[in-house]
C-alpha cells in the first residue's frame, strides 16, 4: 500500500486537502486518517483521529494532521518524519499560509521550512513544505464559480459596487485577508464564512475541483505544487 501524509496548520487546510485527496485518487481503493492534537501548556494533550476507510484492501493510505496552529506544522514533522518513514510513507507534505506575515518573508520563510536537521537530511528527497500566500482562502477566493453557487446575485459587478473589488477580475494572492474578503462577501447575501467545521466544509463542497485541478492551478503556483505532489505520488509505481 503507498502511503503518503500531510500535516496542515488547521481545520480548513484539513477539509480541503481530505476533499483533493478524494478528487485525484479517487473513494475506491483509499483509506484516510485525520489526526488532531488539541490542548497542551496548560491543558492535557489530546489526540483525536477520525478514519474513513473506503476498502478493504486499500491500495492508498492517506494521513491528513491538523497541527492546531501554522507555527507547529514544521515541529510536527520533525517529531513524526522517521517514524512514518519507517511505515513506509513515501512523502511528507506540510501546508501552512503566509498571513500575518508580509509577501517579502515569503523566501525567508520557505528556506527555513524545508530546513532539515542532520539526522533527517536522507529524508529530504521526502519531504516538501508548500505555502498558500496569504491564506489557503485565497484559492477558495479565486474559483470564482463557486461563489453564484452560494447566491446567483454574486456577480463580479455587484461585488465590486458594494466592496470595491472584483474577485473576477483580481489576484486573489494579492489580497491581504481572503477569509475575511469572503465573509464580506457571503454576508452581501445574508451569509457568512466561518472557519467552523460544518461551515468550511460547505464552501469546500461547492469549489469546482475540475477547475481547480485543471485551469486554476496554474495561476497559483503553491496550489500547482500540491497537485503535481499528489498526482506523482499517483503516478509511482
């Protein structure tokens, strides 16, 4: 079985990325894991996993970790990276977003995550750290068509009258909040966007993933990368 994990700074990038899984490798022959570690410093620990298996004999393993907080993705790999190898995952992918930080970190702050200590470097080949500038939202922002699934009055036009912009017409990496331009948005319709499960997973739902997969990829570069890093993982022997 191949196996392949991804530890995400939150819920949202879990839903997402649980989503794409689907999309690309199919429900047939899959099994995913989804991990979250909640508590610490003053309150206890607590590991919550949550399987869904849609074989019996699975030819992929997916393994989807929700650190808590984007500080964490990188320390959590460090402390699972050779005991997953050791299970035979044959790639490790972190996910995190730039925001707060400013665009000119960026390059700072892509070098010091896919920063290896000594004892793990056999292992770099394995591993890769992708970046959603500023946040994962702004794919969410930039597959416009999902936006008159939600309410058919959504219109470039009528968005721009009443916000100023026209996320039709935009860089949605340019924007320096897309969560919170997306929750301006719903609310024109009597909606919101909410980072709570039920909520973010509706928005997930309704994101067009053939356009994702095939058109909008290649006007997001850290989108691309995740994709082609599933697709190769597909596409291994």
């Amino acid at each position: 079985m191949k196996r392949i994990a991804f530890f995400v700074e939150g819920q949202t990038e879990q839903i997402f990325v649980n989503r794409l899984i689907k999309e690309i490798l199919g429900t047939q022959q899959i099994n995913i894991i989804q991990k979250q570690f909640r508590g610490g410093v003053n309150i206890p620990k607590v590991e919550i996993v949550r399987n869904s298996s849609f074989s019996r004999n699975p030819k992929y393993e997916v393994l989807i970790f929700d650190c808590g907080s984007d500080n964490r993705v990188k320390s959590e790999i460090l402390d699972n990276m050779e005991t997953l190898r050791k299970n035979g995952y044959e790639m490790i992918i972190g996910l995190r977003d730039l925001y707060p930080l400013p665009i000119d970190d960026l390059e700072k702050l892509e070098k010091g995550l896919r920063f290896l200590p000594n004892k793990l470097k056999n292992d770099a080949h394995y591993f890769d750290v992708i970046i959603a500038v500023h946040e994962i939202e702004a794919w969410f922002l930039a597959e416009t068509n999902h936006l008159r699934k939600i309410d058919k009055r959504l219109t470039g036009r009528f968005i721009k009258d009443k916000l100023g912009f026209d996320p039709y017409a935009s860089d949605p990496q340019a924007r320096e909040h897309p969560a919170k331009d997306l929750d301006n948005i719903y609310r024109l319709v009597g909606k919101s966007y909410t980072k709570k499960y039920n909520a973010t997973a509706r928005v997930v739902n309704k994101l067009d993933f053939n356009y994702i997969r095939f058109d909008l990829r290649y006007d997001i570069r850290p989108l691309d990368r995740l994709l082609k890093a599933i697709e190769n993982f597909k596409g291994k022997k």
